[in-house]
C-alpha cells in the first residue's frame, strides 16, 4: 500500500527483541534479528497492531508520519538494515 | 557446514531441537540454524514444566532445574487462595542450561547447529517449490539447498508466511507478557502462584514461580486486546512494586504467546511447522515447552519418514499425528480459556470460596472445576469433550 512516509516508528535501543509484535503483524511488516528491529515500510498499513502487542510499548504511532522526527530518532539507520535483505 | 541437507531446522528452541534431534535418529542430514549467539539466551519463559512432560525427552538433571513445586496456590482477586490437591510434581527450569542440553542431544544424533545464523528468506525453484533457505550467517549471506525446511522460529515466526501459510496470530489471542527475575523476597520453593483479577491481568494471569532460593520468575500476560488499554509492563510494575518493593532485578524481558488453536495448515510446500511457531501451546496455561517439543517430536519423525520413502507429500502426515495427540486437545482447551477469560473478578472470588468450601481431599483441580461449572454451565460441553475421549 502507498502511503506518504512511515507512520510506525519503533524507539531505537528501548527493543527487547522478543517477536510478539511480529507475531500479530499481519502484513510481515517487522524485520527481526538479534539485536534489530525495522518496520518495512511498504508493507506496513498502519494497522497498529504490533503498537497494541509490545509488553514494553516501545512502538509508537505517528499519525502525521515521523520524517519532520530528529534524526537521532528516526527509523533510517533500521530500515536500511532492512532493505539490505531485499 | 556441507553444501545442502535433507532437513533444515530454523531455530534451536525446544521445539526446533527436539525437531532435529528425531529427524537425525531417522537418518537425515540435519542442520539447525539459530539467529541468536547462544542457545538457550536470553530466556523469555516463566520456565514451568510438569514431571511428566520433561521424561519423555529428557532424564530431569539437577543442573537445570531451579524449584521442585509439588503445589500451586490460585489467588483470586480479593486476595483468598485456594490450593488444590495434585498428584504429579513439576519444575521451574533454568532454560538457559535445558535448552542447551536440548540441543546437545540433537547434536549427539549428528545434526550440526550454527548460532548467529539468521535465516531472511526461502529458497524457492521457479516453480515457486521451496529448495532451501537464505541465511545471514555471522553476517554474510548464503543459501543452502534441502529438500525440507523446519521453521521451529517461535512466536515471531515468519517462515510459514513465506512458504504460504498465514500464521499471524490474532490479537485477541496473542498474550503480552512481561516478567522480571527477582532475588532477595521471601517466596515459598515449592509452589507455584498464580493471581487472576483486573487489577493483575485482566482476562489472563500473573505467575510468581520460584527459582532458587529467595528468588522467582514474576511475570504476567494479558491479551493484546486488553494490552491496548494498560500494558503488561505496567501491569507488572505495579504488582512488583505493592508486593515485593525491595526486590533485586535481575532479568527483566518482553514476550508473547500464541495462545489459540493450532495454525490451520501446519505443512505447505515442503515445510512444516513446529512450536509456537505453529502455535501449539496450551491456550489455557499459555505453557508450550512441552507441547512444542511433542510438536517437534512428530514433526522431525515424519520428516525423516519422508526422506526415507524419497515421498514429501508424505509429511501431511505429521498435521494427522499432531491433530490427534494433542491438537484435538488444544481446541477444546480453547473454548475453555475463552470462558475462563470471561469472568468477572466476583464470579472468580465465588469459584474460589466454593472451592474452599469443598473438604479438602475434594479440593483438586477438578473439584474447582466443577466448582467453575455453576458459575458458567456453558463450559459444561467443553469439558465433557476433553474428559470423554
Ligand atoms: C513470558 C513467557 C512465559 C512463559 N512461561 C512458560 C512456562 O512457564 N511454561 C511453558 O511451558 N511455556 C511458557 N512459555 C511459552 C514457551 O516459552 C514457548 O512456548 C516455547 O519457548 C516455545 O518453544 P519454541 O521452540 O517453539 O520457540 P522458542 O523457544 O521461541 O525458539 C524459537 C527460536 O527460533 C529462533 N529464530 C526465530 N526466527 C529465526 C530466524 N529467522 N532464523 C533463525 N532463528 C530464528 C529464535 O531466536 C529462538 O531461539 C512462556 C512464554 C513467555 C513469553
Ligand atoms: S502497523 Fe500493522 S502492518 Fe504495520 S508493522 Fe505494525 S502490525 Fe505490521
Ligand atoms: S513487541 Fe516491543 S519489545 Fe518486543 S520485539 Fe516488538 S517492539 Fe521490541
């Protein structure tokens, strides 16, 4: 699905790595190895979900988008990491 | 490594060990492949097993077990507890060493594990037959031809995804959990406790199991759909906070648990699924070390079968096996853990006080089962189906 820019955002290094919110995405949106996380943006629909499933919420959802976010907080660095398998 | 297996494990769970370990002993060429750096960390378990459970794979080892519980101890929400009488015994395991030693003994059957192995993708024909797999060992990229592919890769499974099977897990059953090890509280080594109510988990429940002394595994899940209200974290945080406010953390972690019915294929296209992976929990106790390793059992006998015969359409057979050992089992448990879940904290406080009122010799499981059954006579059907059979 198009949509402007990646509306899910999860907060680097707060992870744990523990897959529930991988396990509710119905869409395989979510890139998960050890110590990495991303959302893969074209597939994710904004579902909210996986926000709902995360025991730590550590997934955030932004309805305007997170590109005006800093960079320190922005999901770059993980979605390359995530590109990079495709 | 060799160049291509007959048998591809993903994952080094119990489930996917177990896996491995059974299509080794029927003569395949195994390999398992874990994404993590060990075996057995980091542990996202409260670690509770049966007695009888664990011999059927294992001899119990001192080594890796932390409590022998002989009682569990169920708190309702107005702080009564009642006890029921059981016959077995069970453990808290050190996961970290069990699945270690898991692991070995699929080692010793000669299937080779690799850590640090992160499987991305199937390896398909252009058929659209899946060949293999396509991992990211120790960070550089390789595919390895097999003829079958395990996914044994737990609740966030996405190998069945790929080979065609949808196995996202729906929110209404998928269980946020959250759990602390915590040292320096006073907490009874044999027995396990579990609280129910709206003010500690709404609709599922909170576990306090021992681990050794003056330390327990505290943990909770709760459906997603309640998550959405109030998280498990902070669920958690309050509990530990009112009842044990100056205990040491040790590990503090995330999770989720499938708790449904078993995925509705659990074989496509050459791959088959194991574990929570296909969701083969208990969906009442949200328990899965065992049913997994019972899944994986199955599943890596059928897989070697289907080698030996030279026939994969063979491991259709594993979907049978399992529907019948344990699968049936599971749905009825279902239907179970959604009237459980429907229970308003004073029906839970007045199955409790029937239950203390029942002498103690009648004081079992079952006896507060039929003590459930007046406040909810719809579950009787259930139950008749688990019992009757
Ligand atoms: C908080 C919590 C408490 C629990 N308490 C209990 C309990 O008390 N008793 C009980 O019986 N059960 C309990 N469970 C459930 C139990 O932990 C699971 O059912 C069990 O671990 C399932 O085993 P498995 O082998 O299927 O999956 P896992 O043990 O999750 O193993 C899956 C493995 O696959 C690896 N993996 C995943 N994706 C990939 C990939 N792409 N490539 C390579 N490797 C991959 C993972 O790193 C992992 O090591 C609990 C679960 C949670 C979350
Ligand atoms: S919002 Fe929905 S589709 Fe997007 S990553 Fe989360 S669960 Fe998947
Ligand atoms: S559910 Fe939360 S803690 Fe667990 S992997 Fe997803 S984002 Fe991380």
């Amino acid at each position: 699905m198009a949509k402007p820019f990646l509306m899910i955002h999860i907060r680097p290094g707060k992870c744990d790595y523990c897959g529930c919110c991988v396990g509710v995405c119905p869409e395989d949106a979510i890139e998960l190895q050890e110590s990495k996380i991303a959302v893969i943006e074209e597939r994710c629909t904004n579902c909210r979900k996986c926000v709902w499933a995360c025991p730590w919420e550590v997934i955030e959802f932004h309805r305007e988008g997170i590109k005006d976010l800093p960079k320190e907080i922005s999901a770059l660095d993980n979605l390359q990491f995530a590109h990079s398998l495709k | 490594m060799k160049t291509r297996y007959d048998i591809i494990v993903v994952g080094a769970g119990p489930a996917g060990s177990t896996a491995a370990r059974y299509a080794a002993a029927g003569g395949a060429s195994v390999l398992m492949l874990e994404k993590d750096r060990d075996v057995g960390y980091p542990v996202r378990c409260g670690e509770a097993v049966s007695h009888e459970g664990v011999i059927q794979f294992i001899q119990p080892d001192s080594k890796w077990i932390a409590a022998t519980v002989t009682k569990f101890r169920l708190v309702a929400p107005n702080g009564k507890s009642v006890v029921p009488r059981l016959d077995g015994i069970g453990y808290v395991l050190e996961r970290r060493i069990f699945d270690y030693e898991l692991a070995k003994l699929a080692a010793e059957e000669g299937v080779e594990v690799v850590t640090k192995a992160y499987v991305y993708d199937l390896l398909k024909n252009d058929d659209g037959v899946v060949v293999g797999i396509r991992a990211l060992i120790k960070d550089e990229k390789i595919d390895i031809p097999c003829k079958i592919v395990v996914a044994a890769d737990g609740v966030e499974s996405r190998v069945g995804k790929w080979a065609g099977i949808d196995t996202t897990c729906h929110i209404r059953d998928m269980e946020s959990c959250a759990q602390m090890t915590i040292s320096g509280i006073n907490v009874e080594q044999d027995v396990l406790d579990f609280y129910f109510g709206d003010d500690v988990s709404p609709g599922g429940y909170l576990w306090v199991f021992p681990k050794g002394k003056n330390t327990a595994n505290v943990g909770l899940g709760l459906s997603v759909e309640e998550a959405k209200k109030k998280s498990a974290i902070k669920f958690l945080r309050e509990f530990i906070e009112k009842k044990f406010p100056n205990a040491a953390i040790l590990t503090h972690i995330a999770g989720g648990v499938p708790c449904a019915k078993t995925c509705d294929r659990i074989v496509a296209n050459n791959v088959i699924l194991v574990g929570d992976a296909a969701h083969q929990v208990n969906p009442v106790s949200g328990g899965g070390i065992i049913s997994g390793m019972i899944g994986g059992m199955i599943g890596g006998q059928v897989a070697a079968e289907a080698i030996t015969k030279k026939d994969l359409s063979h491991l259709t057979e594993y979907e049978k096996r399992w529907q019948k050992r344990l699968g049936w089992r599971h749905e009825v448990f279902y239907n179970i853990k959604e009237a459980i879940a429907s229970f308003s904290d004073d029906t839970l406080n007045s199955i409790c006080d029937s239950a203390l009122k029942l002498p103690e010799e009648k004081r079992t499981l079952g006896g507060i089962f039929r003590a459930a059954l007046w406040n909810k006579p719809s579950m009787l059907m259930e139950v008749a189906k688990v019992f009757v059979s």
